[in-house]
C-alpha cells in the first residue's frame, strides 16, 4: 500500500477558556490517498475550519498523530511547521487574500520569494500560471482591476505556484456568483486530474459534489465519510 498524503490518527483540539477546556476536535481520524479529493461539511462550529488549521499546519493538535507527505507534524515547531506549507501546500481562501497593491504577477510569485527564487525564476513560474487560468493578458493589472472570479483564479495561481503535493480550499466558491463558481469547480477539477490532491470546505451539496469524497463533521467529530459509510454514527437530519 502507498504512503498516504494525509495521515490523521486520535486527533484532539482543546482551547482554554476562563470555564475550563473546550474541546473542538474529538478522535478524528482520516487518511487521504495520493490525489483524492476530499470536500469537508458540517454547519458551523462542527469544527471543520480548526481542521483545516491544522491540516494546513496553522495550528497544532493538543493530543493525536498527524503525519503529512511521510512527516510526522503533530509536535513541529513553528518555523519547521511554514518550511512544510511553504514546500507542501497550496492554500485557497474564500477572501482571496491578495496583496492590493501589488501586480497579480508578483501576488502569485509572492510564495517563491519566502522560498528564496530569483526574481527571474518566480515571474517566468507566476506568468505560466496566470496564463494557465486564463489571465495572462492582466500581469501586471492590481486586484481590484478585475473580478471576483478572476481574483479567485489568481489565488489558485498562487497556490500552486511551489508545485504543491496538496491543495487546501476553505470556502473557495463563497464570495462567488453560481456561474463563477462552477467555473472554479472546473479547475479543481481538471488539477485534481493532473494528480494534485485537493481538501476544501463548503457549506454547498452542489460544490461539494464535485470532489470523490465527501466527509460530514459534527460536534468535533467526523460523522459521515462517503468513502466508508461504516462511519455513519448520526442519522443524516441531523447533520444537515
């Protein structure tokens, strides 16, 4: 069998507050193949988005394994921890997150700067994605020259800018009219084809539909995996 990209075992979140711990994550438990593509549901305050942190290497586990591309994560530390994002993950996010006052060419570069690349390497690397997503005639345009979708596009374009193993989208469609979300579905679609394993966050049936997987959370657990429906522990009316 094939070493998985995600590994997750025992995983357990609290945060401390002034009335004592409050778990968020309790027992999750997951493992994600080479270029699967997981989408992740659950109404809010299930604890999907503290997942995603740590997923994404933002946040660590109080307690549990959490192994990424054959790397034990759970216990890095914090520059160990973005030497992993930098060189691993690609992460989208429903705000874009673009510098406003810069070029989308050198948005989408902005990564391979913290990867130590010459200015020449990044924005030859930067144009080929902005072309790939249909902007290369906007290099040098600023994000509030274009739309939301067309923004969106750039925040992929960056994502993968550093080649990355694993694709992380929390809510990629939600600022996003239907047409143009399916057209950014289109794309997650044609990546995940080329190999490239993809996790994201919705609160759509529709959106999440488009991924191989779909996993339920619910009060810190995972209730439902389409891929194991031994997991189902809630009746679904509950979950929606």
């Amino acid at each position: 069998m094939t070493k998985p990209v995600i590994l997750v075992q025992g995983l357990y979140k609290q945060y401390d507050t002034a009335l004592g711990p409050f778990p968020v994550l309790k027992d999750v438990n997951l493992r994600m193949e080479h270029g699967d593509y997981i989408a992740i549901m659950g109404p809010s305050g299930s604890g999907k988005s503290t997942f995603m942190n740590i997923l994404g290497c933002l946040d660590q586990p109080t307690s549990g394994e959490y192994i990424l591309d054959n790397q034990s994560v759970a216990r890095m530390g914090k520059d160990a921890l973005a030497k992993v994002r930098n060189r691993t993950i690609g992460f989208v996010f429903q705000g874009f997150n673009l510098l406003s006052r810069t070029s989308l060419l050198d948005n989408v570069a902005l990564p391979l700067v913290y990867a130590g690349v010459d200015k020449e390497t990044r924005h030859a690397r930067a144009k080929s994605l902005l072309e790939r997503v249909g902007l290369g005639k906007y290099l040098h345009s600023m994000p509030n020259q274009i739309s939301g979708g067309q923004q969106q596009r750039v925040a992929i374009a960056r994502a993968l800018v550093n080649n990355p193993r694993l694709i992380l989208a929390d809510e990629p469609t939600g600022n996003l009219d239907s047409k143009t979300s399916h057209e950014i579905m289109a794309l997650f679609d044609e990546l995940n084809k080329e190999g490239i394993s993809i996790v994201l966050v919705t609160h759509e049936s529709d959106i999440a539909e488009h991924a191989k997987r779909q996993i339920y959370f619910l009060d810190g657990r995972i209730v439902r995996d389409s891929a194991n429906v031994d997991l189902i522990e809630t009746e679904e009316k509950e979950i929606a």
